[in-house]
C-alpha cells in the first residue's frame, strides 16, 4: 500500500508563491493498494490535480471517502474530471446528515445545482453511486478493509482506519479532542471527563501501531489556547496521541490557511527539537510526496 498527498491545507485554498513546498490545496489523499485499488480520502481541491494523472489510467474506478462535508473536503469534487468522461466509476462513501437525514449524495446533489455550477449531477457521464457508513462498522473496498471512527468536530465527522496488504493508515479528517468544559469545582467535571476519556482510549485502542497516522495538526499549542471548540486540534496533541498509540509515522497535515512555508519549517524545526527521542517518524505533510508503507 502506497498513499499521496494531494491537498495538505485547510479551510481555504491558499496558492501562491509562500505555499509551494507544503502545498495549497485542500485535503485530499490517494492510496492506492498493492492490486492498484483507488482510494481517495476527501475531495479538496487537491483532487483537481489528482484527477490530471487519473485522466491517464483510463477507465478509472476509483473509491472516494469523505470524513465529513465542510466544503474544503468536497469543494473539489465538480472538478474531478474524470466524472464527466464515460466508462469511469466512482463510488463516494459518508456519513448521513443529522439535520436533513439525507446520506452522502447530498454532497454532490447540493453542488451541482444551478445555482451554484453550470452542470447538473444528471449530466455526469461516469458511473457515480453512493454508500452511507456507520461509525465503527467495518467494510471492504477490494483487498482493503475501511473502519469509520467517529471523531469530534462542528458536524458529523468520520476518521477512516485502512488495512491493506498487511500495513494499516489511519485518517483523521477534521478532529479536536474534546476538552472539559467544566472546572473541577463543578459537580459535571468528573462524569464528563470520563466520557472524555473513554473516547480518546477508543481512538487510541483503534489506532494502536498503525503505519500512518495523518492527523489534522492545524495550531501550535499557543494559538490553541484561544481557537478550542474550533474543531482542529494542536502539533502536540497529535504527538502525545501518536506516542499512547505507538504509530509508526505521523503525518502533521491540515495546514492554517496562514501558514506560510517558512513558518512550517520553523514548526517542524521546533518539534524536533522538543520531542528529540519520539519511536515515530515525524512528518509534515508536503503535496505531491509519495509514502510506501
């Protein structure tokens, strides 16, 4: 198994000369099976150029996983030219709408209306199907088998645990562990830190020595203090995370919109130098870089 990155920014697309080495396109991932199965984690507007290289693979089919529909997840997704070419397949997986019950296809539904795209979801000419997951229900993808894990941000969000070919990748989407919003002296605090803390021991139990963890990384531990309940979590979380889980490499990635690529590198530096013993390769996640696991 095999994955690249694609798109590594958050919340907005930020092309420009400050951005060329991290990239500035939203998240999406390919991972791609030692029987050369597609499978796309998120549709930012990194899938546009992914989709490029797609174009030369023809007939595709590939499996698009989205972890939730904020729109730098799915904004890529009319751009996805191989949509429009026919003999293609697509298949795009996610969780259903708690406000409007509706699953998965509404994300592209919603897209393509008039309004908002000049073609209409009835013109797509490739094969386009949807399946709706369930939080800790696996399923298979060809020789892959797909864990959701349901994870906390500001709408429903799915992380995905892939195991492939005997190595294992775990995506977190858009992720911030919840925090206790009860001081001690408070009757609540006690109850509510043990739900906390049952689900982080969940998420640790499930991603216990995976050969990738990505994780979103979108704040240092300063900026955090000021943006919780944001949905995003810190550089340090997902370090002490990946150290209680025993990863074997942890992908830092869903960059701030300003974060420049020297601030990056300043970033990185730091952590190295504060976590100089870590059993983990440490990471930032760079478009256009290719990891075999």
């Amino acid at each position: 198994m095999k994955f690249k990155f694609w798109g590594t920014r958050g919340s907005i697309p930020t092309p420009g000369e400050n951005t060329l080495k991290y990239g500035g396109n939203t998240t999406c991932i390919e991972i791609i099976s030692d029987d050369d199965n597609i499978i796309i984690l998120d549709a930012g507007t990194g899938i546009h150029a992914l989709a490029q290289e797609l174009l030369q693979q023809m007939p595709v089919k590939a499996h698009i996983l989205i972890s939730h529909t904020h729109w730098d997840h799915i904004q890529g997704l009319p751009f996805c030219t191989p949509i429009y070419i026919p003999g293609n397949e697509f298949i795009i997986y996610g969780g259903q709408d708690v406000v409007t019950g509706m699953g998965i296809e509404r994300a592209l539904q919603v897209q393509l209306q008039q309004a908002y795209f000049p073609i209409k979801e009835n013109e797509l000419k490739a094969k386009v199907s949807y399946k709706n997951v369930q939080p800790s229900v696996p399923f298979s993808i060809a020789d892959a088998t797909v864990t959701p894990v349901l994870l906390n941000h500001p709408v429903v969000n799915f992380g995905y645990r892939i195991d492939c070919d005997g190595k294992s990748l775990f995506f977190t989407g858009d992720y911030e562990q919840q925090f206790n919003i009860y001081g001690p002296e408070d009757t609540e605090f006690v109850e509510f830190q043990q739900m906390i803390d049952a689900a982080v021991n969940s998420l640790i139990e499930v991603i216990q020595g995976v050969d990738a963890l990505i994780m979103d990384s979108s704040f240092t531990a300063e900026e955090y203090n000021n943006k919780k309940n944001w949905g995003h979590g810190s550089y340090d979380a997902a370090i002490e995370l990946a150290k209680k889980a025993n990863v074997k490499r942890l992908f830092l990635t869903h960059h701030e919109p300003t974060r420049t690529d020297a601030d990056l590198d300043i970033i990185y530096a730091d952590l190295l130098k504060r976590y100089p013993d870590l059993d983990f390769e440490l990471h930032i996640a760079q478009e256009k870089i290719e990891f075999a696991l």
